[in-house]
C-alpha cells in the first residue's frame, strides 16, 4: 500500500497549485484485464499516458481503486472503479525547426517519415533543437497539441528507415493500442560481424546495464524482449541479416545480437573496437573505418491505419552507406 506520506505531499501539491489544475481521469476496469498488472491495465485504458507515466502517478499517490491506494505490481480482479487525478505538468515548448523531412505516406491522420542516421527522434536532455520532433513541428504544427508530438514509436539516433507518426489524437490512441499488443510489422536489414550458419530467434528479457546505466543490456528482471532473425547473405567474416521485432525495447536488436555474439558492424558501444578482418581487400578496409554507426536499417513497416482500418505497408531501400557497405563485403569474397 501507498505511504500516507506520499499522499499527504500529493494533497499539499494540489492545495498550493489550485484544484483545478489537474488532470481527472476515471473509469472501471473490464473483466477482460482480470490479472493484468495495475499500470498496465491503466495504460491501456488511457491510452494518452504512458506507463511510466502511470506508474508514476501510483507513486505519488495519484491513483485511487476502489477509493485505496495500491501499487504499480499489483494485479486487478475486474470490475474495480480506478480514479486518476494528477498534477497537470506544464509541456515543454519544443521549437519548430526548418529541417527537411523525407515522408513515404500522409494523411490527416498520420505521417510516414523515412528517417536519415545522424538525427535524433524525441528532443531530451541535451538534444532539444535538431531533433526529427523539431523538424515535424516545422512540417505539421498541430503536432504540438499531441502527447509526444505524435511519436508513437522510435528508432535509434543512427537508425535509417520506416517510422510512423500521428497526426490526431484518435490516431495517436489507436496506434499505441496497436504497438502495445504487438501489431506492427517491424522488419530491418543489419550487418554484423561474424559468420551465421542459420537463423534464429533471441528470447531474453533487457533492462539497464548494471554498471554503464547508459546502456541496455540482457538481465534477469529485465523486460521481456524477442527478435528473429534469418540469414540473407553471408560474406568472409560477416553475415547480413533481415531482422523481425516482435517487442520493441531500446537497443534491442544491438543488444540481442551483441548477446549472441555476432554485433552490428560500427556499433562501438555494443561491438567493441574496429577489427578488420586478415587479408581484406583495401576497399573494403576503407569502408569499415569509415563506416560510424551501427549497420540497421528498419526497411519495412506494416500496421492497420488507426482511422480506415485498412492494412498499410511502407519500405524503404538501403541507404547509400549500407548499399556501399555490402559491394564492399561482396567484392572482398
């Protein structure tokens, strides 16, 4: 249960910022998430607030069920009323920003970008201008009124490829939905290092790295993560892959294929140093030392459109640098 403390400190939140700023959600729990973790349950069900973003208000006292005060981990029966009623958090104002942007697909309710290395998604600590959110602020202003500026998913800051945005808040709803239950169609091209006699699939939970908290890293208690993986080509001393998510945590695919030994060509935090294999042909030496980030590319996206319901699939080719890394691979032998 929820320290008294918590919640006296929640309530002299409320009696110095005024009760109308808040944010007042309620709702009963169906049946059918009968054995769902609270947070969960909660972030389903409102689907405009992450999880985090739930569990956070649980800690703070900010969620009642059934008028107690429980914990993020503990599960729900069905049927209970859940009360939210939290701090409004003034928004970040986030600058639009005169950067070209790439679009595969638009509508009114959603934009398909194919996204370049070298830019971040989401603007953060330290990456507040220049950012991909900075460009679609220039692009589609309405995006400021959304949660996350219509981010609904991300790619890594040196991952090319597919990524879909909302335009509208029902758009936004419905595409979280989708990702949650594991609807995307998610599939990327990498390079790694090392020969692969076959495909596969990891199955291992990530979290934090226990030491360098910077990185992710497969550990007990972590998140549960799953990648498949199948051949495309082999090559001398490295294999390219075509890479299938069916869960979507940071680094995943860096961190499972690092795990099993084989990590992406250029990724320096999960790969290591540069090794350039003995013999290799000096092309080929010069586009591994160039090459400065990790080799993935998020080649295909399929999801159902949140407003017409219809099936939609998006892919991109490879980018320049990953084109002239397999000639390179190719011609090497």
């Amino acid at each position: 249960m929820l320290e008294w403390g918590n919640f006296l400190r929640g309530c002299f939140f409320y009696l110095s910022w005024g009760l109308l700023r808040v944010i007042r959600l309620c709702k009963r729990i169906p049946l059918s998430m009968a054995g769902y973790r609270l947070d969960k349950a909660l972030a389903v069900l409102f689907p405009t607030y992450s999880r985090a973003r739930f569990q956070q208000w649980i800690r703070e006292g900010h969620v009642s069920v059934d008028a107690s005060f429980p914990q993020s981990r503990d599960k729900v029966r069905g049927g209970e009323k859940v009360e939210v009623v939290a701090p409004v958090v003034e928004a970040v104002v986030w600058q639009a920003q005169a950067i070209p942007v790439v679009l595969l697909y638009e509508d009114a309710d959603v934009l398909v970008v194919n996204k370049p290395a070298n830019l971040v998604v989401h603007p953060g600590a330290g990456n507040r201008e220049n950012t991909l959110v900075n460009a679609l602020l220039n692009y589609a202003p309405e995006l400021a009124q959304l949660p996350r500026a219509g981010i609904v998913h991300r790619l890594d800051k040196d991952t090319t490829g597919v990524l879909v945005v909302a335009r509208s808040l029902r758009a936004y709803q419905q595409l979280v939905v989708q990702l949650q239950a594991r609807e995307f169609v998610r599939e990327y091209q990498a390079v790694v290092k090392g020969m692969l006699v076959s495909g596969g699939c990891v199955d291992a939970p990530i979290g934090r790295h226990p030491v360098h908290r910077v990185k992710m890293a497969v550990v007990s208690g972590g998140k549960p993560a799953r990648t498949h993986y199948r051949v495309v080509r082999r090559f001398r001393a490295y294999t390219q892959l075509q890479v299938t998510l069916e869960t979507g945590r940071t680094h995943q695919i860096r961190v499972h294929l690092a795990h099993q030994g084989f990590p992406l060509v250029g990724d320096s935090v999960y790969g290591g140093r540069l090794t350039i294999p003995p013999q290799s042909r000096p092309e080929l030496v010069s586009v591994l030392q160039a090459f400065q980030r990790p080799a993935l590319h998020a080649e295909r996206l399929g999801l159902v459109h949140p407003v017409t319901r219809v099936f939609m699939e998006w892919s991109v080719p490879l980018p320049e640098d990953l084109q002239a890394l397999l000639a390179a691979l190719s011609e090497d032998g």
